[in-house]
C-alpha cells in the first residue's frame, strides 16, 4: 500500500513540475513577442506580405479603428463604420523589430493615395499606421516625416490611435494560401504590385 501511495504521490509531483514548466515557458513566450496593427488596404495581401518576414510569427486579418462593436465584413466594406482592413502581426522582437516592419509597411502601400489602396477604394481601405506605445508612436512618426523629406511631398497615410482590433471572419483568414490562384488573380488586376513597384522602385 505504501509503495503505491509513493508512486502515486512521485505521479502528483511529476505532473506538477511539468505543468509549471509549461506555465513558466508559455509566460516566456507571451513576453518575448509584441503586436502590432497595420492597415494597408486589402488585408489578405498584408497578411501575405507580413508573413513572409522572418521573426513574425501570426498575422491576422481583422478590423480596427471604427466605432462598431464586433462588425461584420459586409459593415465595414459598406463604408460608415470608420474600420479599416487591417492585420495584427505577432512577432519575436529578438528576429525583428517594430522599425523593421514599419518598413515592410510602407514598402507595400501607396502613401500617396487618399481614396483607398490600389484597385480597392472607401474609407476601409485607406493604408493607416496603430501605433501601441509611446517609443512605436515615435518610430511611426519618425518613418513618415523621413518618407516625406525623401519624397518631397505630403503623404495621405494616418497615423491613428491603436483601437480594439476584431478579427475577421475565417474565410479571410489565410485566403491567399486556402485560394492561391484567386489571390493571385486579384493581386495582378488590382495592380499592386506594379503601382508598388511604380513607387518604390522595382
């Protein structure tokens, strides 16, 4: 009998240990990533363009910056809402930092454009930076004031208060990896990549 309740009793801790190991690695993990929110029109192709960066390890898609609780893909495409498209991107900032993927940013918008982003216009599509933090607000800043020096104009891209994100509907989630050759297809006729390319260089 007592051997079992030893046994038992070695079962117990074991289990414990495990349990606060894992509770301890998953507080290491929460600590050592961030977030952060972007809107750059369509959000299947920020979400495709985020993930391509090393050191990102989620992207969302989802909307941001509107005065509706929860809204819908419908709502928030309708106009009126005040949401953009957007993407929280979670990333290790030991593998990238906030400025390196404020470059990622700017380097897939057009900042010049007032109505929208390429083929797609209405206020959900506007490309808009939510910083998070007072050192994020100042990179932000910083990276739009620098882009405005180099290119000698103003340009149309907010800088905008971080709000509550919600994230989209599933069908949006991932859709250029689940719809490849439609994702494609659009990309090519909303002509992204060669309005891209028209302002950044190839």
């Amino acid at each position: 009998m007592m051997k079992k309740l030893n046994h038992i009793v070695i079962a117990i801790l074991s289990a414990t240990l495990i349990f606060s190991s894992a509770s301890a690695a998953e507080k290491r993990s929460k600590a050592e990533t961030a977030t952060a929110i972007f809107a750059m029109g369509c959000f299947w192709c920020a979400e495709a363009d985020f993930e391509k960066v090393d050191g990102v390890i989620d992207v969302v898609s989802g909307y941001t910056g509107g005065r509706l609780l929860n809204p819908t893909y419908e709502q928030v495409s309708a106009g009126g809402t005040g949401h953009y498209e957007a993407v929280r991107v979670t990333y290790d900032p030991a593998k990238v930092k906030y400025s390196d993927l404020l470059s990622v940013f700017w380097k897939n918008v057009d900042p010049f454009d007032t109505a929208g982003q390429f083929c797609d216009k209405g206020e959900s599509y506007r490309a808009a930076l939510f910083p998070g933090s007072a050192p994020e607000r100042k990179a932000a800043f910083a990276s739009r004031d620098y882009l405005v020096g180099f290119f000698k104009r103003d340009l149309a891209t907010k800088i905008e208060t971080r709000a509550a994100f919600y994230p989209a509907e599933g069908y949006h989630q991932d859709y250029y990896k689940k719809n490849p050759i439609r994702y494609r297809y659009y990309r090519s006729r909303c002509g992204r990549d060669d309005r891209l390319a028209e302002v950044w260089g190839k």
